[in-house]
C-alpha cells in the first residue's frame, strides 16, 4: 500500500516484476510527482499507468488531496499531460468527486476540461463508498456520477458501487422543504440536515439534484460551501 512513485526504485521494482511472470503490471499513483522526468522514467516499463485529478483547481486540489506544500496543481497538470505524451501504453485517469464539492457541475466541468488536454485513454470516475477521515466528504448520487460521466465523452465511465445510507429521521423529504429553508437564507448541507431533522447523506443527494436542475447553486464562503436558491430557477 502507499504511494508507488515515492519508492526509490520504482523503476527496478517493475523491470523485475516482468522478468518474473508475464501478467501486466498497473500502476495505481495520485500522480502528484509525474511533473518529474525521472518518475516519468521509472514508469515508462509498466502496462498501465492510472493516475488520479481530482479537482480542477488549485484551491480544491489543496482542500481535496491536501498535497505538500511544494506541489504546484499546475506543474502536476502539466506532468500528467507530458507523461501521457511520452508514455506508450494506456493511461486511464481516475477521478473522485465528493458532493457539494467538487461534486458539482461547474467544477466537473473544469475537470473534464483538464482530461481532454491529458487525453487518456479511459476516465474512472469515483465517490466515496466507505466511511470517510473527512466530515465533508460525502458520496455523490448515482444519478448525478452518471450526468457528470456524460461530461468528459467516450471512455469515461463511473466505477463506483454506491451504499446509500437510510436517513435517521422519521420525516420524508422533500425538495421543497430544503428550498423553503433556502429561500429564508444560504446554508451549508450540515445546517440543512439539522434544520430539517435529517440524515445530511440523505440531504447531500438532494442537494446534488437541486445543483443539476439549477435550482440552487454552491457557494464558497470562508472555507465552507453554502447552498443558496437561484432566481427564477
């Protein structure tokens, strides 16, 4: 487990893995070093090479992937495409989206974005399904990984097995109890879930179809995303 490329020879690792049996060898990395010519080098012997972008900008690459300080998102853009370019065999990008996040549309959009300039063979995209470290970090719908999937063309597909989770209250939810709720005034997901006495799972999905519809939209204020309604939608 870990990280492959911080191995200090990665490159040996591989070259004696294929002298030993002749089934492909993947190469699963976040990528955060393919800027580098010498990992570059080092992977060049494997069959498949699945890097991960999980944002598509500095600000969400540092909230999302919490890199070391000295990882520009730029340089890591640019290496994943410069990789591709030298790299022979397939590359097939992963990408992990977390709801009202980089779970929305205009940030898959940047995304996709960023894939089509890396031009992969083939676009994995994924959520959370098990018990995140994070409290923010919540699984987008199965509906909406879908529409998102639709966004990046051919090759992209969704891989992830989603375990809705049962909602702890008793109420049935509504969409228009959560823009009622809205119209009075932003909330995060977290406050939704409180004020409506709801599982904020179950809030997350809602919220993630209202986004789609373009009935309300996310906004980023001071390290938290709030939800407010649209006008007119």
């Amino acid at each position: 487990s870990g990280e492959p490329t911080l191995h200090a020879r990665i490159g040996k690792l591989i070259a004696g893995i294929k002298r030993l049996t002749r089934i492909p060898v993947a190469v699963l990395t976040n990528g955060l070093l393919l800027s580098m010519r010498d990992i570059q080098d080092a992977l060049m012997e494997a069959d498949l090479v699945l890097p991960s972008l999980d944002a598509g900008d500095s600000d969400l690459f540092r909230l999302v992937d919490r890199p070391h300080a000295q990882i520009e998102f730029d340089a890591m853009v640019d290496g994943l495409a410069v990789f591709r370019e030298r790299f022979t065999k397939p590359v097939w990008l992963e990408v992990m989206l977390l709801a009202g996040i980089t779970g929305i549309r205009a940030e898959v959009e940047k995304i996709a974005a960023l894939a089509r300039r890396i031009r992969p063979e083939r676009v994995q995209i994924n959520t959370i399904t098990r018990p995140p470290c994070e409290e923010f970090a919540y699984p987008v719908s199965p509906d909406v990984m879908a529409a998102f999937a639709r966004l990046f063309g051919r090759g992209a597909s969704v891989v992830s097995e989603h375990r809705p989770r049962r909602a702890a209250g008793s109420g049935t939810l509504a969409d228009g109890d959560i823009l009622a709720l809205l119209t009075r005034r932003p909330c995060t997901a977290r406050g939704i879930s409180k004020g409506l006495g709801l599982h904020l799972g179950e809030i997350i999905k809602r919220l993630d179809l209202l986004t789609d519809r373009g009935a309300v939209t996310p906004v980023r204020k001071n390290g938290s995303v709030f939800f407010e309604t649209v006008r007119g939608a």
